[in-house]
C-alpha cells in the first residue's frame, strides 16, 4: 500500500513538473514551425478564443483569463504573419519562373 501511494505521489510530481515546465516555455516561436504546424496552432488559438467569446460576460471578466486571451490574441497575430510570409514566398517561388520566360532559339 505505501508503494502506491509513493507511485502516485511520483507521478503527481512529474505530471506537475511537466505542466511548469510547458507554462514556463512557452508557444513555440512560429519561425521555428512548418506550415502544417501553424496551421493546427491556428486551428486550437481560433477555437480558444471563440470558447472565451461565449462565456458570459461576467465570466470573461476574470483577470486571468482577460490575460489569457490577449496573450493568445497576440500569440495569434504573430500565427498570421508567419503563416501570410511563408505563403506569399511560395507563391512568389511559383511565380517567378512564369514571369521570366526563357528566350527562344529562332
């Protein structure tokens, strides 16, 4: 019994040691992300924030959860920047060979 209960005393300490590590990191820098990657981020930011906008207005009052959602909201801007670049690079790269044809031989 006391092995139990020393078992899940360890893994409530590791589980928590994980979660403060997590807080403590971070969002990943969306430099550092492939575009799927951003894409998912986009996905999970935008429904957090719709859930936030449901709440009842007294509930969105909280201030922990006010700094929440405009840290994410700013988490989210910098989402849409990286994610506008890296598209209009592609395209830009899609583009070019198109907009200087080679020159034919007569």
């Amino acid at each position: 019994m006391e092995l139990l209960i020393v078992i899940i005393v360890i893994l409530l300490v590791v589980i928590g040691v994980i979660v403060a590590l997590g807080k403590a990191i971070g969002a990943p820098d969306p430099k550092a992300m492939s575009v799927a990657q951003i894409e998912y981020r986009l996905k999970t930011e935008f429904s957090w924030i719709k859930r936030y906008l449901r709440l009842p207005i007294e509930n969105q009052q909280y201030e922990s959860l006010r700094k929440k959602y405009r840290d994410k909201e700013k988490y989210l801007r910098e989402l849409v920047l990286e994610y506008n670049a890296r598209i209009q690079s592609v395209s830009g790269q899609q583009k070019s060979p198109s907009n200087n044809p080679s020159p034919r031989a007569p």
